[in-house]
C-alpha cells in the first residue's frame, strides 16, 4: 500500500513539473519551454517594463520558415510597450535568460484581420515560433533634476556610485540616442545605424546641451534629457528635420567610456 502511494505521489510531481513546462491559455495562446533554466540560474525573470534581446524562429503550420535570426543580432524590444504582437508579449513574460520555447500564437493575437503582407502572412494566420531569451535588461530609476542651462535631466537607469566610471572633460563618449520632438516627432537614432555615436566631451562636436547632459554622467548609465532650443540648434533648427527653436527630447546611454587619461 505504501509502495504504491509512493508511486502515486512521483507520478502526481512529474505531472506537476510537466504542466509548468507546457500549457495552453483559454484563448489558444501554447507555450512550451523547450530549454528550461535552473532557479539558482535564474536570478530574474522578464515582466513589463524590462528590455529584451531576442532571438527567434517563425514558422507556418507546416513548418516552412518565414523569418529567422538566430545566432544573428537579437531582436531587442522593452515587454508590455505593445512594440511586439500581444501572443509575442506573453509567450515572453516570465522567461529566464538562456530559456527556449516553443510557441503557438493564433492569429487574434498575432497579426490578425490585416495579416502582414511583406512576410505573406495571412488574415488571422496562426504563428508558429521557437523563441529564446538572450539577453534582459532592468532599469534601476535614479534621480532628476534641472541645469541652471534649463536642461531637465531624469536617470531612467543610474550606477551605484561604487561602480561609477565617470565622464568629465576631454574623454572619449560612445553613445547611443533616441531623439524625439516635443509633439512625439521621431528626428533620428543611433541604432538605425547600429552603431553608437561617438564624440569627444566638451570639444564643441556636439550641441552644447549635450555636453552638459553626458558631464558627470556614468559609464553605463541611461537619461532622459530635454534641452532648450537655445542649448540646441537654436532659432535655425536643423533644416528638414528640426524646426527653430525646439525644445529636443532625448533617451542617452553612456555605452562606453575612455576617459582621457587611458588614452
């Protein structure tokens, strides 16, 4: 009697870790963790708001390849931003870095009546992906405050100050940019060319807002910056993208750093 409710309660654990590695939502949606990783190996798992590098694998039901970019640049996008399909943000949530899955999307969650015709997907076609999770990002919000310039500047990720390295004048900035306008306008960003733009601080090679906003600033860290037409392109603007005297909208990265005297 024993020896068989011994049975029935390993029988009743592996069902158990089966179901967690497998299962299907109400509305179709079918995730299967095909690369599990270990919970000591797993300090965190993706949710909203994290920035992911993903590789992934597209497929029709038979299994004819759509689109693929694995051992490729990732695809990178920040979960619960609606920057990927509603399956897609899912089927990503509470994923460790390293994780694999498989993954079924029907087309109300994919890309639904309208299909995507550059990839000859049609209306309410249901996805098949193999997904993997290379890479998470978790910003640690900072401080914010304004320049005597008038140049607001908000840390969306800081470096504890044990770990700074600190930019100052003279060394050598790799940065990465998004550039908005006031009213949301997209001007221009360093990842469409997918490289960072790089510059010496304070040598007059950039705006002058943008030697104040990246003085000071950590290797690693990420801001949020507004700076005043007067600090930017000025009563001109920049002709055909920035009209005079726009208030210019950006989110930096300080990459990396060289400083002067490594040089």
């Amino acid at each position: 009697m024993r020896v068989i409710l011994l049975c029935l309660l390993v029988a009743a654990c592996f069902a158990e870790e089966e179901q967690k590695l497998q299962w299907k939502d109400e509305d179709g949606l079918e995730i299967k963790i095909i690369r599990p990783i270990k919970a000591e190996k797993c300090p965190i798992k993706s949710q909203e708001g994290d920035v992911l590098d993903q590789w992934y694998k597209l497929t029709d039901k038979e299994g004819t390849e759509i689109g693929s970019n694995f051992n490729k640049k990732p695809y990178t996008f920040t979960l619960g931003k609606g920057q990927v399909i509603p399956g897609m943000e899912r089927a990503m949530t509470g994923m460790c870095k390293g994780e694999k899955r498989k993954v079924v999307i029907p087309g109300n969650l994919g890309f639904g009546a309208k299909g995507r015709e550059r990839d000859n997907i049609k209306e309410d076609q249901t996805l098949y992906y193999t997904v993997q999770l290379v890479d998470l990002f978790r910003a640690v919000p900072g401080e914010k405050w304004t320049t005597d310039e008038g140049i607001v500047i908000e840390q969306t990720h800081k470096i504890e100050a044990d770990k700074c390295k600190k930019s100052k004048t003279g060394d050598t900035i790799h940065q990465q940019y998004v550039l908005h306008l006031e009213d949301g306008t997209f001007v221009d960003s360093s990842f469409s060319r997918n490289a960072p733009f790089i510059f010496k601080l304070n040598n007059n090679e950039v705006i002058k807002g943008m030697d104040i906003a990246m003085t000071g600033m950590c290797e690693g860290e990420r801001r949020q910056v507004i700076i005043p037409s007067d600090f930017g392109y000025g009563d001109d603007g920049r002709v055909p993208s920035i009209p005079g005297k726009a208030r210019l909208y950006f989110d930096i990265t300080l990459e990396k750093l060289i400083q002067r005297d490594e040089l």
